[in-house]
C-alpha cells in the first residue's frame, strides 16, 4: 500500500509538466488503494476517468491515509496495535465519558474519517447528559443548608396530630402550607388520607412494642 500511495502522491505533486495521470497508469493495486480511500462511487469514476485531473479534495484524502498509515504502521501492525498506539496521543476529555479501549467493528472500508476529530464524541456526551434525579437536588439542598426530609416532616405531621389532637385535615389548609413553604420552598404535603393511614400503622407498631416490653416485665 505505501508504495501505491507514494506512486499516486508523485503524480499530484511532482506531474506538473506532462499530461495528467489516467487510470492506464495505475496497476491494478493501485487502482484498489484509489477505491479504498474514502472515496464515494462518483468521485472514484472521476478520478479513474483518462480526462480527470486530481482534485484537492482527492489528494487530501490520500495524503491523509497515507499519513497515517506512516504514522501507526498500519502495515505491520494488527488494528489492536494500531488502537493502542492511537490512544497514547489522544488528549481529549471527551475520551474520559467512554469504556476503553472501544471494539472495533469494520462496516465499510469507504468511509471518510478524521483520526483526530473528536466532534461525534462531544455531541455523543452532552446528549447523555442527564437531568437533576431528585435524589441530587435532595442533596444539592442539604449541602447548601437545607435540611429538609420529606420522611421526617411527613412523620411530624402524623405525630403531631396524635399529641396535640389535631384534625387530620389540617394538613390541607392552604395557609398552613404556605406557612411551611415560606421556610422551604420545596416543602410536599401529605393528603389527609395518608396521614390517617400512617397514623394507623403507627399505632400498631406501638402497641405490639409495648406488649412485648409488658411481656419482658
């Protein structure tokens, strides 16, 4: 393959006094490399055509190929090799969000490529990005001074009405509620209902506590 590819760099660069270079001139492996290079059906027809000069878009893929094959030996060199050796110069932190080393997987040798674009993996990333559980706005809070529970104020309110003989409706009034979210602004109240099903099961844990202490006794 370089020596194909030296062939066809010479004739972009250095055949600037003769005719340009046709397909005639090119061995039948050189002709592959031109096939294999990225380059899509049209432009293999244009650069294959007797009449065609090479286009800049053309030598750029090929010096760009033949770059790296210089570059990772991509002759001698198994595509494991080739990887590793890659990853030795990659600087990127869009690296830092993904399992290395990634498995390589051939769909099709004629894709365009750029070994040093990292542009797929940022807009891969930021489409990852996840919202705010509330589990981390929890702790977010608690970090900031807030110690707000919604376990322990639910619990609150439930012994609340059994020490003081509150209603269990209570919790529904509209300026109690805002009397808590002038403290916490994310403060979440319990209906009645609930609170009349917690107290229930309150009361039956506490007596089957009790009689177990009488029963010790």
């Amino acid at each position: 393959m370089p020596s194909a590819l030296g062939a066809l760099c010479c004739g972009v660069h250095e055949n600037t006094d003769g005719p340009a270079m046709s397909s005639t001139s090119l061995s039948a492996s050189e002709t592959e490399t031109v096939s294999g290079s990225g380059l899509s059906g049209e432009e293999t027809k244009r650069a294959n055509s007797p009449d065609a000069t090479p286009s800049t878009s053309t030598s750029s893929i090929i010096d760009k190929r033949a770059h790296f094959d210089t570059c990772f030996k991509t002759e001698s060199s198994t595509p494991e090799e080739v990887l590793a050796t890659q990853t030795k110069t990659w600087t990127s932190s869009a690296y830092q969000h993904f399992l290395l080393p990634p498995k390589i997987k051939v769909e099709s040798g004629k894709a365009p490529f750029n070994d040093e674009a990292t542009s797929n993996l940022n807009h891969h990333v930021k489409a990852c990005a996840l919202a705010p559980s509330s589990q981390t706005q929890v702790l977010a809070q608690y970090v900031q001074g807030h110690s707000y529970s919604y376990a322990r104020h639910h619990v609150g309110l439930v012994l609340w009405c059994a020490h003081c003989g509150r209603p269990f409706s209570i919790v529904e009034d509209g300026e109690l509620i805002d009397l808590f979210k002038q403290a916490f602004a994310g403060v979440q109240m319990p209906s009645h209902v609930t609170v009349l099903r917690d107290m229930k099961e309150i009361h039956t844990m506490t007596k089957a506590h009790l009689q177990e202490m009488l029963r010790i006794i």
